[in-house]
C-alpha cells in the first residue's frame, strides 16, 4: 500500500503538469516576457502566502496542521522585499489582486480558519512546490532580468533557513505520512491537492490573459 504522501503526488500529478506548462509559465520561463509580467505574478503570489501565513501562528497548535507550520518557510518577508525592488518603496499602494488570485487566496483562507487538513493540501502545493520548481524560476529570472543571484528581486525563491531541501522534503513527506487523520480525511486533503492546482492554474490563466505575446 502506497504511503499518504506517494499518494497524493501521484494524485495530482495531472494538476500540477497543468500548471507548470501554463502558456505564461512556458513564456515566462523562455524568456518572452518582459520584468513586469514577473513583477505581476510577484504581487498575486503575495495574496496568497499572506493568506497562508497570516493564520499560521494561530494553527501552530493544531494536532493535525501543527507539526507543519514552519518559520524556515515562511515567505511574506522575502515577497515583499521583492516586490519593494520591483515596484519601489510604495510597492502596497499598487497591488491589485487579479480575480482569479482573489479566489485562491480566499480558499486557503477558509482552510486555514475552518479546515486544517485542507490547510495542509495548500501549504504542501505551495511550499514543496517553491523548494522544488522554483528554484527553475529562480534562476531563469536571474538569467533574464540580470536580478543578483539569489538577492533582490528573487528572494522569494531563497529558503535561508533550509541548509538541505532534499532533506527537508524527505521530513516533510514523514509528517504527511503521519498526518492524523482517518482515510475519509486523507481522500479529502487529496482532492483539496488538486483544487489547490487548478485555483494555482487559474491564475497563471489569467496572467496569460493580461500578458498575450503578440503573434
């Protein structure tokens, strides 16, 4: 019997091709946009850790999400150091949530003050996602817009306080496997894994709606 967390990677593994193969995503990456359509999607990515981690402390002594909640993780302060490069000291004045964004970021919101286990399905998109493929992100934008590696502009993609992501990915996979909950709990924390994606594709959609390449 495969482990909770083989489980839910293998689950959405569909969803989360999707999102990694959005048009904006692909254009993003190959260079075809300019910094503004990364400082854009800077700006929705700080909705959404700001509804991630803005409950965190309150569910730091949950049984189910607690031994999850992680300050090495954490990204707010590094989003907003990025976006105070981006857009400049009045960085707040300007942000704008696509509604897309606003959709997502209300989700985990609801998750994280009614559902803790679906809580979980958000912070394990997110935050393996951003040890893993956003490091990709992370070097691309440093190639492209000449942002200093690993300083300003990409801090976002710096985990500091994790010496070995391998390491801390493998512990992360224990403490999904040892979750606490029964199997009707675990198939819910699956499905909310894909909604996760699709409401992460959603945005990526309607960047690519607001940054078309001219044909």
């Amino acid at each position: 019997m495969d482990s909770f967390s083989t489980v839910i990677r293998t689950a959405s593994h569909e969803q989360h091709t999707e999102a990694e193969t959005s048009t904006f995503m692909s254009d993003l990456l190959g260079g075809r946009l300019g910094v503004e359509a990364y400082a854009r999607y800077t700006e929705q990515l700080w909705f959404v850790y700001a509804a991630l981690e803005d409950g965190a402390e309150r569910l730091a002594s949950d049984p189910v999400a607690g031994p999850f909640i992680r300050p090495e993780l954490f990204r707010l302060p590094a989003l907003e150091r990025d976006l105070a490069h981006l857009r400049g000291t009045g960085w707040r004045a300007g942000l704008s949530a696509l509604r897309a964004t606003e959709a997502y970021a209300a989700r985990v919101r609801e998750c994280a003050e009614q559902w803790p286990g679906g809580y979980i399905a958000h912070h394990y998109t997110r935050y393996l996602g951003d040890l893993s493929g956003g490091q990709i992100i992370r070097d691309k934008a440093e190639k492209t817009w000449g942002f200093a590696r690993k300083g300003d502009g990409v801090r976002f993609y710096v985990f500091e306080g994790v010496a070995n992501p391998a390491a801390f990915k493998r512990g992360y996979r224990v403490l999904l496997d040892g979750i606490r909950a029964d199997d009707l709990e675990r198939q819910r924390i699956v499905a909310e894994c894909k909604r996760a994606f699709a409401l992460n594709t959603a945005v990526f959609r309607a960047l690519g709606e607001e940054f078309p390449l001219s044909a």
